[in-house]
C-alpha cells in the first residue's frame, strides 16, 4: 500500500475554481489554451478565440488548433503538429519559449503569426507532466511591418525590381558559392532623357515602369 492522500489533495485542490483565475483567464489580452497530457485541447479563453478566429468549441478535443489552418515556419515551410511547443513541453517537461508561429487560413487566404510560449504543469512529486498551458500574443502586425521594410530595403519602389543592395549581395552569394556560368545582362532605356526632357518625369518613370514588368516577364521566378 502507499498513502496518496497528499497526492490527491493536491489534485482535488488544483481542480477547484478559484474566482481570481477565472477573471484573469477570462480578461488577459493574451491567447491561454490548456491542453491534457494526450496534447488535446480542453480549455481556451475568449482572447485565444480573437487571435486565432475560432470559437472555443471548434478547439476543444483537438490536438491541433483546426484542420482547415496550416502551421508554417517564419520561412514558409510545414511547422508539424507533433513539434509544436505544447507538444515539446508534454514531451520533455520544459518551458518553451518564443516560437514564432504562422497559422495561415487556407480558407480566408491570410496568414496570423503569433509568440508562443508553453509551460507544462506537474502534479507534486511527478515528473511527467499533466497538463501544459500555452500563451501566445498575435504580432501580425508587426511581422507584416517587418515584411514591407525587409521589401523596401530590397526593391526599387518605383518598378518593383531588386536594387542595388539586392544586386551587390547577390554579387557576393555568387563569388563565394558553388555556381556554375552565371551570365548577366546590361540593358539601357534608349531615349528616356528625351522622354523626361520634353514629356516630364511621370511619363518617363512610367516607361521604366513598364520596362521592367516587360523585362520581369521574360526570365524565371528564380533568375
């Protein structure tokens, strides 16, 4: 025999609703979602529904969030369920912390990416966790800030085109990679002074505009 008495208060105490946890959970700004130790959902506050769209019903009882949403990586590539931070905190007994998500919506076609942190959760003397918490903030914005300044560093703002930044490191990449033949084609616009001169700058930049789309056009996605 051996006494869980302390074992099971501890459980029994852990299980009751206590007034200022529920208004927190209720109230915080941050997404919280509890999962069992199988990793499926059983509870999510309203934050967690705003930030990922979903109402709590359509959470509870799964391992991942929703089969319509796809888990990328901040490169674009798979983020598997069974790597999710929840998932490693189950498996290992650690926090995790700050892993950037994307959770694109194949549906609405749009993508939100939030920070995750996980923290799993043990009952006295065990080492196996029981539960594991998840919050996570939604920084959409900031990420959609950080892609349209990482694309103006990156590109002419008038044709769109790679600049001279984009060029010289490109440049680089190619002196000290392995490529074979690269070739590089030097092209000039015949007559866009005159057409600046005598027909103003906006009809010339709208040549170049136009050039480049027209120049675009002609090579692959990778050249």
């Amino acid at each position: 025999m051996q006494d869980v008495t302390e074992k099971k208060a501890a459980k029994g105490a852990l299980s009751q609703p206590e007034i200022e946890y529920r208004t927190l959970f209720e109230t915080m700004s941050q997404g919280v979602i509890y999962h069992d130790a199988g990793g499926r959902i059983i509870s999510a506050n309203p934050a967690a529904e705003k930030i990922l769209g979903l109402t709590r019903d359509r959470m509870l009882g799964r391992v991942s969030v929703y089969p319509k949403y796809k888990l990328i990586h901040e490169d674009g590539s798979d983020f598997p369920v069974e790597t999710h931070p929840s998932m490693t905190a189950l498996e290992t007994g650690k926090v995790v912390k700050n892993v950037v998500m994307g959770v694109y919506d194949s549906g609405e076609k749009k993508c939100r990416w939030i920070n995750i942190h996980a923290m799993p959760l043990f009952y006295p003397g065990e080492d196996k966790p029981f539960q594991v918490y998840s919050t996570f903030d939604d920084i959409t914005e900031r990420k959609e800030a950080e892609e349209r300044l990482k694309y103006l560093s990156l590109h002419d703002p008038l044709t769109g085109l790679y600049n001279r930044i984009y060029f010289e490191d490109g440049l680089r990449r190619l002196r000290n990679g392995k490529f074979g033949p690269v070739g590089i084609i030097v092209c000039d616009l015949d007559g866009l002074k005159f057409v600046n001169d005598t027909l103003g700058h906006d009809t010339g930049d709208a040549l170049l505009a136009a050039a480049a789309r027209v120049i675009g056009e002609s090579f692959r996605k990778e050249d």
